[in-house]
C-alpha cells in the first residue's frame, strides 16, 4: 500500500447524489474502485464494537439477550466483524460466545478481545490468552502498547520487553488458527511522542503474524491531517492491511477515519451508534454512509443499508439510549425542513437541501411544523390526511392562521405531528370524538418532613352515552392523571393498552411571569411499531399534561380506526 491517496474530485451521477470522479464512462460507475494509497480497494472492512466499546459508555449495561439482539442485528447488517467482549475479563462474555457457538452468525465474523500477554510470562500460561482461545471465535482482535510512556509508567515494562509481548502474542494465536487483528492503543499519541519506538511496536505486530495492524486514536485528541500522515506511512511501509479505531473526544472521529481511509486504511472500526468510553467511539453508522455514499466504497449491499436507521435505533432500544435527533443520516432531523426557503425547494428538487435520498438510509424526509414554515410546508402535511386542501383552497388560509396563532400561544407543532393532526381535523369537522373528558379532581399530598406521598386523580369521561368514572394512584400527578385516563377509556377502547410513553418534556414559556408563566408539555408515546409525539399548553403544568395526554390517545385510537366497545357491565344489563 504504497504511494499517496488520490482523492476524487466530487460530481453527481444521475441521482444527484454520489461522489464519482469527472469523465468517468456509465459503465465504470458501478464497479467504480477508490484507490487509497495507490492501491485498489473493492470494500471497507467494518468491524463493530457495540458490544464491547459500547458496552463501556456511561449508561450501558448490556445482559446476555442484549448481545445476542444486538449482534444479530450487526449480522443482518452486514458488517464484516462484530468485537464481541473480553472473554477474560467478564464471564457474561464468555457466556454469549459459547451460546453464539451453538447458534453462528450467518454473515459476520465474531471476535474476541483482549491484551497481549503479561510481562514476563510466557503466552501459553497467561489466563487472557488462554480464555481468548476458549472464545472460540475465529478472530481475535489483541491490543498492546504503543506509547512508550504507558509502556514505562503504567505497565512498568522495559520497552524491549513490551516488543516481545506484542510478538509472543500475535505469533501464539496465529499459530492457533486464528485471524489477528492488532489494535496499535494510543499509536497517533505514541507515534508524536517516538515515532520509531511506535513503529517498531507495530513491526513487533508484523513479525508476529498479524493480519491487520489497527491504528488506535485511544484518547481522542489527534487531529484529521495528523492522522492521515501517520496512516499514510504505516499503510507505505508495511505489506498488512491498515485499520483506524477512533474516539469522539474532540469530534473528530468520523473524520479521522475518513481521513485514515484516504491515507490507505482499509478496515474501519467504531459503534453502530457512537457510544462509547468518555465522548464515545467513531460513528459506525455515518461512516458506513460516507464511504459507500460518496466515496463509492463498497461496505454493505444496498438493501442493508437502506435499513440502516431501523438498525441503528433498534441497537439504541436494546441500549436504552436515545439516538440524538442530529445525528447525522439516521437521527430525525437529518432530513428535517423547516423555513419556508428550505421546504419550498426541497419540494421542487430534493437536490437543493439533501445531500442524499433519505431512503438511501432508510430515514424519511420530515417538512416541520411552525410559523416560519411556510405555506408550502404546512399545505403539505394536510394534504397527507386531507388531500382535497390545496394551496388555493379557502381553509387553507385559516389552518395558516391557526398554526401561527396557536404557536403565538406557545405551542410547538415542529415536534408534535399528532397534535397538529388533530387540531387541523377538528378545525375541518373531520374530526372523531372518541371521548369527552367531564370531569378531573387530582390530590398530590406533600410531605412537609420531606417524604414522598402518592397523588390521586379522579376522572369522568363520556364515550358516546357511556359514563366512565374512576379513580387512580400515582407516583406524581401527571402519573396519576395518566393511569386515570388509561383505565377509564380502556373499558371502551382495548387499544389504549398498547401504548406506552417513552418521554415527557416540560418548559416553562415565559419565566419572568415568575408562577403566572404558561408550561408547554410534550408527550413521545408509542405502541411498538409507531412513535408520536403531542402537545399541550397551559397556566398549569397539570393541565398542559392533561391536553397532551389525552391528545395521545386520540391519535393512537385515530390511527387503530378504533370503535368504542361496550363495557362489560353495561353489556350484562342489555
């Protein structure tokens, strides 16, 4: 891997959408090769690290099913490795890799991690090594030092001897039939402070056997141009394959393993969904996009990556981490629109505010709700359940109207797509009446010496000619409100035990009205296989939560096509 990286000039192909080197002819584009450092590369190799870097984000707590879900959705996506644990270190590792066993990754290659071997014993008789051989897997990524320092200071090793346990190490576990992929820890650091002794660290690595030398950025600090110069003379002087592993902590990861990819690397490693120690690993998911996107690298089949943001927030569900809204291609707003300039030429040509097809990803273009939104904006989610409403049409003027109005208010439809819904359909006399709220009392009794006490909602509702009157217990008021609501409306409608809220928001709108200011509260809720979002605002923060509530029901039974049953004792009388 010799030379330096020829890097493409960006055009569009017929899409519109892919960086594709000028006068290239049709029939190259698509088996079109990128050529980092002079040689040809038809894939980057992705190796995953969720289940082992992720797993030592602040939050994450992985149990054995988790790992299974999780590597099971990797498998589908087609990343090449999936580093698995420490089987060494954590015996729940050890438990996935012996139930993977009975039950094999169909696509990707499992891998096992670990350190090379402790100072001054010999490889055979170190218990890491041993428990990475009993992994079973056929690769095992092993990491060692490449900085002289953490050598000296923190394994007090001389640096000879740390040469030979990288060695030892490699040559050992080759010897055992297994692919070696040795991650270089702190190398850009190592390389800045030695240069000679980092790489002769990895000459150790070569020397050994080891099929892949992974240059790591262990604290996260290196910069894009450094980077590539470091990789760009790894990738020259030795005849193994480069890799890049990447940490966020200046917010550079991404880049850097562009960068590094450019300079001559050819396998890449990071998190589906960058979690990760600290500020979290390279985004595994944005460069999967970048590099098949627009260098035209092949990574994964197209129809894998068309299902890359279902993936990505189904590893983020089984997390219980959220998927930040930003992030780049799969968050939902990477194909959000909002001022009226941006949606009006979005609508006319994707091209002129996407850089890509959503559905490349498998995200959706999102044209948000406010009064700086536009016309064009607004007409055109109407138009998604109101199709007859035209730009011309005269309610069209009034549900403008309406939203600014209602958004002078302190309402917030950019995020609450349900409530927009139902405020238009009311507006048009589309709408359904599925219940009427009569009546809500709630008691929240406060400790004076500090201790918690449950609050109590009553409610009363009417659903049809159908009285519903009951009463609930809940940690706070608005759970108590929430639990009421349930267990009154599912008498009538079934549905409503499928939902589930996910997340409650609440600002204050105006806070120099001191206790006067109105609240906005936002409710995310879902039923397993759809999310929405409502709101509602109000003086009080249980009312406010109230409206949202009870706009959340509405629109689960809206979209269920629910139909009120009747209730059991009322069936019994008849």
């Amino acid at each position: 891997m010799s030379g330096t990286a020829r890097i493409l000039s960006p055009s569009r192909n017929e899409t519109g959408y892919f960086f594709i080197p000028r006068n290239e002819s049709k029939s190259a584009r698509g088996r079109r090769n990128w050529k980092p450092g002079g040689s040809i590369v038809n894939k980057v190799l992705l190796l995953d690290s969720t289940l082992r870097d992720g797993a030592q984000s602040v939050g994450i707590s992985f149990s054995v099913q988790d790992k299974l879900k999780i590597a099971r959705l990797l498998d589908n996506l087609r990343v090449d490795y999936i580093e698995a644990g420490n089987p060494g270190s954590n015996p729940k590792d050890m438990e996935f890799f012996e139930l993977l066993r009975s039950h094999p990754l169909r696509h990707a290659k499992l891998t096992a991690f670990g350190s090379t071997r402790r100072k001054h014993i010999a490889v055979e008789d170190d218990a890491n090594i041993r428990s990475l051989l009993a992994a079973g897997t056929e690769c095992v990524t092993i990491f060692g030092k490449s900085w002289d320092i953490h050598v000296t200071e923190i394994l007090r090793a001389e640096l000879e001897e740390n040469l030979r346990m990288i060695a030892e190490t490699v040559a050992y576990l080759k010897a055992s039939g297994k692919e070696v992929v040795y991650d270089a820890e702190h190398f850009f650091d190592g390389y800045k402070a030695n240069p000679d002794y980092a790489l002769q660290t990895l000459e150790a690595a070569v020397q050994g056997g080891a099929d892949c030398l992974c240059l790591c950025d262990t604290n996260g600090g290196t910069f894009p141009d450094d980077v590539y110069e470091a990789t760009r003379l790894v990738a020259a002087r030795f005849p193994v394959a480069v890799g890049i592993h990447a940490h966020d902590d200046s917010g550079m990861a991404v880049a850097n393993s562009i960068m590094a990819l450019k300079a001559g690397a050819v396998h890449v490693q990071g998190t589906l969904a960058g979690f990760g120690e600290r500020c979290g690993n390279a985004n595994l998911a944005t460069i999967l996009a970048n590099v098949q996107l627009k260098l035209g690298i092949a990574c994964v089949p197209p129809d894998c990556l068309e299902r890359l943001t279902h993936t990505v927030h189904e590893v983020a569900e089984i997390s219980n981490i959220s998927v930040h809204k930003n992030t780049p291609y799969v968050g939902g707003n990477a194909f959000s629109h909002k001022g009226g300039m941006h949606v009006d030429g979005v609508m006319k040509n994707t091209l002129t505010f996407e850089h890509v097809p959503p559905s490349s990803v498998g995200n959706t273009r999102r044209l948000l709700l406010s009064e700086v939104a536009g016309r064009s904006a607004i007409l055109e989610k109407v138009r998604a359940f109101c199709p007859e409403i035209q730009k011309d049409s005269p309610e069209a003027a009034h549900i403008i109207d309406m939203v600014k109005q209602m958004e002078h208010q302190g309402y917030q439809f950019e995020g609450a797509e349900s409530s927009f819904e139902l405020e238009v359909r009311r507006m048009l006399g589309k709408s359904t009446k599925f219940f009427e709220l009569l009546m809500l009392s709630v008691l929240d009794e406060q400790s004076l010496d500090g201790g918690k006490k449950p609050a109590y909602a009553t409610i009363k509702v009417l659903v049809g000619d159908q009285l519903e009157i009951t009463a609930a217990e809940g940690n706070g008021p608005v759970n108590a409100i929430d639990i009421a609501l349930r267990k009154a409306l599912e008498v009538f409608y079934p549905e409503i035990g499928e939902i589930r809220l996910t997340d409650y928001k609440v600002r204050v709108l105006d806070s120099e009205s001191a206790t006067a200011a109105k609240v906005r509260v936002l409710i995310e809720s879902t039923d397993g296989s759809e999310y929405w979002t409502s709101v509602g605002v109000a003086v009080d923060v249980m009312q406010a939560s109230c409206k949202a509530l009870m706009d959340s029901i509405e629109y689960k039974l809206l979209i269920s096509n629910a139909v009120p049953k009747q209730p059991a004792a009322s069936a019994a009388n008849a």
